[in-house]
C-alpha cells in the first residue's frame, strides 16, 4: 500500500489545475489519476465543436486568460485561438501537465474508494492499493453521457459519439436538447445544408439571465442568429418527450401532450449532457434533495467526509453555480490553502493569486445582477 498526502481523481482542466497549484505550494507527496489519457474528454469531442468562453493573452496585465487552469499560461497564447476545438484545448492541458511536471499516473481506473481512519483507500486497476491523507475529486462529467432520460432513448445519438457532424448521412436531423451541446449541433449540421429541428421542454433560445451557467452563451446565440438566416433550423419549444419508436426505418418521437408524432427519418441526436462523476463517490458526499448537488462546506470539502474536496463543473453552493473553467478556477486557491495549512505548509504565497481569478472565498461578490 504506497501512501500520500493528496490523491487527485482526474487529470481534466480542474485535476491539473489543483495538482499545479498544490505542487508551488510544496506538497510534493501527490498523485493524479487519470482513467484514460491527459486531455482524452477534449480529444473525443466533434471535430467542429469548440470551447464558448474566448481565450485571449492577456496575462501581461494581470488577467488570466478564461480558459487557463494555471497562472502564467494562456491557451490563446499557446494554440493561438480564440475559441479552441476540443483537440486544441487537449494539446495546452498537456503542455501545461508537462512544464509543470506533474505527477500524473496514466490508465489508471479508479474502481473503488473507501474511508477509514481519517485516511482514503483507493483500488485502481483491480490489484493498486493507494492510501491518502486527503482526496481531490476532479473526474469531471463528460465521460458519463445521460443516455436513459425515456424510453426509446436507446434509438438515439447522443452528441459526444459523434466525432465529425460531417460523419453523418441524411439529409434532416432531429436533436432532443436545445441548451449548448443542441445548439452547436444545430449550427453545424445546419452549415453542412442540413435540416435542422431542435426539440426542448423549455426554450433555452430565449431565456435571458445574468448567469451564464442559465444562459446560451454570446458565441452560441451569435452563431444561431447568421445560421437561422438560411432558413434551416426550426426550434420548437415546450416539447417534452414521452418516448421514441423505430418504424420501417424512420424514429417516431412522441410528445407528451400532442397526439401527433415528430418523425425522423435519421437517429435523433441527444443533446441532453451529462451524467455526475458523482456517482462513484456518492457514499461519500451529502446531496441537495431537490437539485441533487453535493453539499461542500466553505472550503469546498465534503459535509460529510473529512478530507474530500470537490474541484471542477460540479462545485456549487446553493445558487451559485461553479460550471465554466473560469468559475470554477476561483475555487482552486480555497482547496489548496485549507489542504496546504492541514499539511503545516506556509500559505501566503496563494493571496498573489487572488487578482488573477484563482483564489476566491467571498461568495457574497457573485451575486450581483447587471443592471444592462
């Protein structure tokens, strides 16, 4: 049994990012377990699909670039693109893992976690045992796919199996989602000269909010308005799916409340997101019972479990959703100062890092709402 200080689940933006920072601060006794690859996620997204926040160098003058996970990078600098494709993103998260040199053990399949003793005992590829003192959940979310949300759902696509949208053969598409991931669907396949229907419960479309957790994005929305130009895209609201059906080769998707069905004659394509990595550690958090978030406490540590701190799109507390690289960053500084002062480490070099959007611990600045 090797044993550590830190064990990290996750070698993603979050994972990368909390093993960096912990690593200036000194501790020097820490893992990163990776499932697949470093950047695997990234890699597996559509050719076509890119990061909505913007990159843009502007570390020169104390910002941090949106989609930098450490201080002193810049993806816009490194890939010289403002909207970075998955596999472009892939490329920094690995640039930045190796000039830090960071302790990241590769194929390693976390299959078990158990907490005793005011220690964490992780199995990982049936026989490595690992013990540590403290666990940083950073598994992130796109490796588990909401595929059962109703019956038939199997007759789909969902959109993280989709490597290029130019893969696809047919002539009209039907996609069950119109957040982000439905939305980039759309856009793509409708520039390809494809038909597009966008089905949601609500309409993501015209919802307007100041929180860009509750929001399409402006990159997306501005994509939308050039594309819905060209007479493709239908966006149909209030459209709630009972269940799909194959028939003689086209998919019949029923709606609750409409005696008619919406017929496909190609896969309809999922664009319903995510399951939470949660699950795998869910014996060891407290949950929100309406909205089914983890419970943290303030310094993003479980209510539940001493010593596990959540990292990552997860991160939330109450109405204050942590899901954008950018938001979730903030929390970085909170999770090493509370791990670096248990681990009897001089801290203060993190306050530097507060003017650069990595180490936020007053929640009240988040709750403003623009006035235009």
């Amino acid at each position: 049994m090797k044993k550590i200080d830190v064990a990290i689940v996750g070698a993603g933006p979050a994972g990368i990012g909390i093993s960096a920072m912990l690593k200036d601060l000194g501790v020097t006794s820490q893992v990163v377990l990776e499932k697949n690859k470093v950047g695997d996620s990234f890699d597996k997204w559509p050719k076509e699909m890119r990061l909505i926040t913007p990159s843009f160098t502007t570390n020169f003058y104390g910002h941090l670039d949106l989609n930098a996970i450490v201080s002193a990078t810049s993806p816009a600098f490194t890939l010289r693109a403002e909207h970075p494709t998955g596999k472009q993103y892939a490329h920094y998260l690995r640039a930045v893992s190796d000039y830090c040199e960071l302790p990241i053990v590769e194929d390693s399949n976390v299959e078990k976690i158990s907490y005793s003793n005011n220690a964490f005992k992780l199995k990982i590829n049936g026989t490595d045992l690992i013990e540590s003192r403290f666990l940083v959940w950073a598994a992130g979310e796109f490796q588990f796919p909401n595929l059962n949300i109703f019956k038939g759902a199997e007759f789909c696509l969902h959109n993280s199996e989709v490597r290029s949208w130019s893969d696809l053969e047919g002539d009209e598409f039907y996609i069950i989602g119109g957040f982000e991931s439905g939305m980039d669907a759309a856009f793509n396949l409708s520039s390809l000269g494809k038909k597009v229907n966008v089905l949601d419960r609500q309409s993501p479309w015209n919802d307007r909010d100041t929180d860009p957790s509750l929001n399409l994005s402006p990159y997306t929305l501005e994509r939308l308005r050039e594309e819905y130009k060209n007479g493709r895209i239908n966006l149909f609201e209030d459209t709630d799916i009972k269940n799909i059906e194959e028939k003689n080769g086209e998919f019949l998707i029923k709606v609750k409340g409409k005696s008619k069905p919406y017929i496909s004659p190609t896969r309809p394509i999922l664009a319903t997101g995510f399951i939470s990595s949660l699950k795998m550690v869910n014996h060891l958090f407290d949950f929100e019972k309406e909205k089914s978030y983890a419970l943290l406490n303030e310094n993003d540590e479980s209510t539940k479990t001493p010593g596990l701190f959540l990292v990552g799109p997860q991160v939330r507390h109450e109405n204050l959703i942590f899901c954008f690289i950018y938001k979730y960053r903030q929390r970085f500084g909170v999770v090493a100062n509370t791990i670096g002062k248990e681990l009897g480490l001089d801290t203060s070099m993190l306050e530097q890092l507060r003017h650069e959007g990595l180490y936020l611990d007053d929640l009240s600045c988040c709750s403003g709402e623009c006035e235009c």
